[in-house]
C-alpha cells in the first residue's frame, strides 16, 4: 500500500462549494484564444501596497518579491528565489482586494518554507509525482489559510480552507498532508498552483537559481528575520499562526544532542584535561642533565563522572532521557565506558557507579535537590574526573567555586517557577563557570 493510501481520516463525503473550477478553466482557454493582455503594474502594485496596511509586518517580504511576467503560470506563484510570477490576464480580471489576499498568501509560502518542507517530507516518505506535490500545494494553503484572512484583508475566491477537507484549523502542513488524500472529493483543487515556492515542484516558467532578481540564502534569512522582528515587536496585531511561527524565527529548534556531544568533546580535549607527568618515558630534557631523570607530560583518556537528578521535580521520561544521554557520551569517547561513571543525586549522593550497562544503573531518589553533594561525590572518586557532566532540571544550589574538572550542564526544559509550597522560589542560576546545553 502507497503513502498516499494511508489516511487516519477521509475527506468528506461532500464536494467542496464555491470553488470556482470551471470558471478557472474557462478563463485560462479565453486568455490563450484572446490577444495578450500587458501586465496592469499599477493596479498589481496598488494591491500589493493595500496587503501592507493590512498586513504591516509583512512588508519586507512583501517588497523583496520580484514581479516576473508570465502568460504561463495560471494566477501567482512564486518560486523558491523570491519571485512572484504573474499572469496578465489574472490581474486584470482580479478585484484588487483580492489580489491584497494573494500577495499575503503567496509570500506566506516563502516564509514558512514550505518548499524546504515539501521536499524534506516527500524525501522521508518516499513520494514522487505532481500528484503528490499538488497535495503539498493543498496542505501548505491549509496551513496559511485557516487564519490568514479577516482584519482588513478579503478571503480570496477559490481559496481552500482545512474545513473543506473536513480537517479542523489550526494545524502545520505536515499534519495536514496526513490526514487526507487525493480523491473525486478533492478534483475542485486541481486548478491550485502556486509554484514551486509553495510545493518545491519546478515549473516550466521558473528561472532557476541562476536566474534574474532572486535572492541568496542569506538575503532570504535576512528578510525572515526582519519580518519576524516585526512580528514580536508589535504584540496583538498577528495571529496566533505567525506569532508561533516569529518564536521560531527567532529561537530555531537547535540540535541539543550534537550540541552536547560537542560540549563535551571540548571539555575533554581542553588543554590540562588528562595530562599527567610519568617517569615511564622520561621527557628529553633529561639529556641535557646527566644523573637526572625528569617526567614527561603524558595525556591520558580523560574521565567523565554523569551527575543525574533524581529527586521528585525530575520525571520518569526525562531520568530515561538522561539514561539515554549516559550510553551517547560513552559513546562521544569513542565508546571507552571504563572511563565513565555515573553518580545518582537528590539531596544526597548515592553510589558512584561504573558504567557497564546504562540501563542497569539504579537510579535511586525522589527527595530535594542539592547537587553540590553529587559534585562532592564525583570529585572524591578515584580517579578523579577531568570532566563533570550534570543532567538535571536546574532547581537546585551550585558549588559556589569552580570545581577542578571541566563542567558541562544539561538542563531539562522547565518554567521559571517550580516550586508549588513556595510560589515566590527562585532558582539559583547556573554557574557562569560550566557549559550549558538544554536538552530536548
């Protein structure tokens, strides 16, 4: 059975009303029989100003979209350069309120990437064809149009909107494109096209990378940042939509893993981690001193002791989280678990354990939170670690000095508030002396 087979809700038993299908197709035959119309820049450029006062915030992205002429694409598209091409003849017959909502929506696909996302999504579930693209092109308009509309800006005619596919508002294209499929319920969308900017298909009409008047990554970024600004800069004035997507904007999903991973690799491979003088191998001085025999400085493999939160505020998931996190820095040592040890702590500090099997450590607690007693512990074991790793939720006191060992923290995500008896407890903050990586 295909992807597209596999559906966890069916459309509607109901063809979709008002969706202008045939008009569309007679309107495109009429402007291939009739003389070519020139492009009406005033009146597209009117509409294009009329979405910035409605819309303010997106008006860098408005005004970086480069108009390209084409009697090929059926209404607007844009492609994934940041070219808006136009069909003549669409403008013309297009109110210009109409044509405010298209300019808003079409750029709407640009900023929320869905070309990128289209291709990610077709390469993980292994979809080919137009067909698939059109249901991209169907979900992505979901996305956009569930909230887009209303507040000085008219619904565009034609427009799909997630209740047509009896689909509730409020979700991300992904979700959509899981939750209906191409059928006879949905052929009143096959005229949809808003170009490869919105489904990541390439069109006949497209320019290419190499083309005229688009922009480069860094120019593309540039914009979604300015727009993003905009948005958190002026609270109440954009939907829930574009808020969720401006957080993002501004603090992008980061890779906690490889960051801490990389943390830890720094840590260990800082200068005077692992080093230690031997008499084994006498260092080359020593020639020059007949008699006597100096030391080398030799590097051993550094140590790493896993301090774990265990104490109630911790959950179940996240001390299997943190399991998870003791089997991927043994292996970030390039799998040496001799050199890792792992020592549970609440209020107290347990056992100091060797790490044979990360799912055989017991992790003992449910108490408060002091991991000044799980440092302590760490640093009297023998050998002493070169580098302390603390996986915890953060509500608890520090050491107030640096400890003698490299110091990486991974924090669970938490509120700034904990504490349910004490409403006005705040937690010490993290030590400026130890790397920071939030985990999840």
């Amino acid at each position: 059975m295909s992807t597209t087979q596999k559906v966890t809700q069916d459309v509607p038993q109901k063809v979709p009303q008002n969706v202008p299908q045939r008009e569309t197709r007679r309107e495109a035959q009429r402007e291939t029989q009739s003389a070519p119309l020139p492009l009406d820049t005033a009146k597209l450029y009117a509409a294009r100003l009329q979405a910035v006062r409605a819309r303010p915030y997106l008006a860098t992205a408005l005004f970086a979209l480069h108009v390209v002429e084409s009697r090929q694409v059926p209404t607007m598209g844009v492609d994934r350069h940041w070219r808006c091409y136009v069909s003549p003849a669409f403008v013309d017959r297009t109110p210009v309120e109409d044509l405010a909502s298209v300019w808003v929506h079409e750029v709407s696909h640009l900023l929320r990437d869905h070309h990128g996302r289209s291709d990610r999504y077709a390469q993980r579930h292994g979809l080919t064809g137009a067909a698939e693209r059109l249901r991209m092109n169907i979900a992505a308009d979901c996305e956009i149009n569930d909230d887009a509309f209303g507040d000085g800006l008219k619904f565009p005619r034609g427009a799909v909107r997630p209740g047509a596919l009896g689909l509730d508002n409020g979700h991300l294209m992904e979700e959509y494109l899981s939750r209906f499929r191409l059928s006879r319920f949905t052929e009143a969308y096959a005229w949809l096209d808003c170009g490869s900017g919105a489904d990541g298909r390439i069109r006949p009409w497209d320019l290419g990378p190499d083309g005229a008047h688009g922009l480069s990554e860094q120019e593309r970024e540039l914009v979604r940042f300015r727009v993003a600004q905009g948005i958190t800069g002026r609270p109440g004035s954009a939907s829930a939509g574009w808020k969720r997507w401006a957080e993002e904007a501004f603090q992008p999903p980061q890779p906690w893993r490889e960051l801490l991973g990389a943390a830890i690799r720094s840590a260990a491979s800082a200068p005077g981690v692992g080093e230690d003088y031997t008499y084994g191998r006498p260092a080359r001085r020593s020639v020059s001193l007949p008699g006597i025999i100096l030391p080398s400085l030799r590097r051993k493999p550094p140590r790493v002791s896993i301090v774990i939160d265990t104490s109630g505020s911790v959950s179940d998931a996240e001390l299997g989280a943190a399991l998870i996190e003791v089997a991927a820095i043994s292996q970030t040592l390039g799998g040496r678990r001799d050199l890792v040890n792992v020592v549970p702590c609440d209020s107290a500090a347990r056992l100091v354990h060797p790490l044979c099997r990360g799912e055989g450590i017991p992790l003992l607690g449910g108490g408060g939170t002091d991991l000044r007693a799980g440092f302590a512990k760490a640093l009297r074991s023998l050998p002493r670690p070169d580098v302390i790793v603390a996986l915890t939720d953060g509500q608890t006191p520090w050491p107030k000095e640096r400890p003698p060992a490299r110091t990486v923290i991974g924090l669970f995500p938490r509120a700034p508030l904990y504490d349910e008896e004490n409403p006005d407890y705040i937690p010490d903050p993290v030590p400026d002396w130890a790397r920071v990586v939030e985990i999840g």
